[in-house]
C-alpha cells in the first residue's frame, strides 16, 4: 500500500537528490520524488557494519525494507549492517512513523 499510494505516483518526474558514499561497498542514494517525497537507499555491500553521520537520516522517514532483520533499529542507532538494504520514504504529508519497519 505504502509503494503504490506514495512511491509510484512520484515517480513520474522523479530526480537524483544525492548519493553518499560511506565507505567502500556503502552508499546513501536519495531521489526526490515527483509528488514531494523523498525515497532513500541505504546498501551496505560489505561485510562490516558502516557508521552513518547524524544528520543523514531525517527522523520522520519512514524505513518501510530492511534486507536483514534489526537493520530499521540498527539504522536509528547510527548503523548500516554488514551487507544490508534498506528504504526510506519522506512523504509530502509531513511526519509519520505507520508502516515503519
């Protein structure tokens, strides 16, 4: 539900907002979506967890994919782990937390 009310509609004009590379094999990629939203993806291809700045996580962002169990809280305590997926959404609508993994 949470893909095709918010992602799908704002793909249509969607744009690269940034990428950030961590460290070798871990990235934050960002792209703002045509609707006003914002999807995050944070990839830690590596074997060892990455430390994620503070400020490269908005805390009303929705994590709602985590690859790996526990990645959504270890995310929130400053954390990638070891070969780890997971997406974020920053909807339009403002602060929100249902569907959060």
């Amino acid at each position: 539900a949470l893909r095709r009310e918010h992602i799908v509609p704002g793909l249509k004009d969607a744009a690269c907002e940034s990428a950030l590379v961590l460290a070798e094999a871990c990235v934050i990629a960002r792209w703002a979506l045509g609707n006003g939203g914002r999807l995050t993806l944070y990839c830690n291809l590596s074997g060892e967890a990455v430390g994620v700045p503070p400020d490269s996580r908005d805390e009303n962002e929705i994590l709602f994919y985590e690859s790996v169990d526990g990645a959504a809280a270890a995310l929130r305590n400053g954390t990638i782990p070891a070969y780890c997926t997971l997406a974020g959404l920053l909807t339009d609508g403002g602060p929100g937390r249902a569907g959060e993994s």
